[in-house]
C-alpha cells in the first residue's frame, strides 16, 4: 500500500466519499448562494419569494410532465417502440434534445424581447427590440439543421461497414452464380 493511499486525505476521501476539494467547493457554492439570496431578498422579499414559488409550481406541474411526454414521444418516434432496458438513452433522440434545450433557453432569456413585450429595452439601450422573433426562430431553424446534418453523417458513418460488408457479399453471390453457369 502506498503512502498516498493511507494518508489523511484518503481517509478523508474514503469517509466523506469524495475528496476535500469537492468539500471546499461545495461549501463556497452554497456561500455563493447564501450572499447572492441576501442581496436578492433586500428588496421586495414577498415579490420574491412569489415568483420562486411560482416558478417551481409553473416548472414542477406544467412543464416537467410536457418535456417528459415530448421526450417519449421522439424516442417512440424515431425507434417505433420504448426503451424498455433502461439503458443509455438513444444518440437519435440527442439530436433533438440538444437545439430544442439550446432554443428552449434562449426563448427563456429573451422571451420578452421575441414576445414584444420588452417596452423598457429601446428606452434602456437606445436599440430597437424588433426582430427578436425572426432571429430566434432563424437560430433556432440553424440548431435543428446542424443538428440533422450531423446525425445524417454519424449515421452515414455508422452503417459505411454494413454497406460495405453488404456490397462484398453481393460480389461473392455474383462470382459464385457465374463460377455455377
């Protein structure tokens, strides 16, 4: 046994389950969190505390159960049967994940804006809101096609040995039809 492995921070590791740096990190995230509520809360407090609420009641019963059915139903969608093996979930299905979080996102950060209903935002920078819609739904249109022409091409790849295995069979049937003749 090494050194290494019996001194204090191995015993530390073995009995916190992970090592002091994991600790320290932690606990500076939740001193993070603490300060950035205590600004948070400086003002209105009851507004705040509404909203969160709110959020966490908006996300936990509307839109937890339409992510989760959408997800399932672009897993039945591209494979015609559910995973039932509880493995990995399916590559395909990442292609789709992927820019509809990305897109998902980004209309969270700026649904004002692509809404029209940021009437401070031209006050506040001198720049016009219009066009946000158009650039969303645009990037949004970019996502899913870099995201369709990269699984067109890792599937490309993926089956490119079962073609070519295929193709040598079909030579070996033909030599053989014509070695029989």
């Amino acid at each position: 046994m090494s050194a290494s492995a019996s001194g204090p921070a191995a015993a530390f590791a073995r009995r916190y389950g992970a090592s002091p740096l994991h600790l320290l990190l932690i606990l500076a995230s939740f001193a993070l969190a603490l300060y950035a509520g205590v600004r948070l809360l400086k003002g209105d407090t009851i507004g705040v505390a509404i909203w969160f609420v709110g959020a966490a009641l908006l996300h936990d019963l509307v839109l937890l159960p339409l992510y989760s059915v959408t997800d399932r139903a672009a897993q039945l969608l591209l494979h015609g049967r559910p995973d039932t093996s509880g493995g990995a979930p399916r590559p395909g299905v990442n292609h789709l994940r992927v820019p509809s979080f990305i897109s998902g996102v980004l209309f969270l950060v700026y649904w004002p804006l692509i809404l029209q209903k940021g009437g401070h935002y031209t006050a506040y920078t001198d720049l016009s809101a219009d066009g946000f819609l158009a650039r969303w739904l645009l990037i949004t249109a970019g996502l899913f096609l870099a995201s369709a022409i990269l699984w067109t091409v890792r599937t490309w790849l993926r089956l490119r040995p079962e073609r070519k295995a295929a193709k040598a069979r079909a030579h070996a049937q033909a030599r053989a039809r014509k070695a029989t003749k």
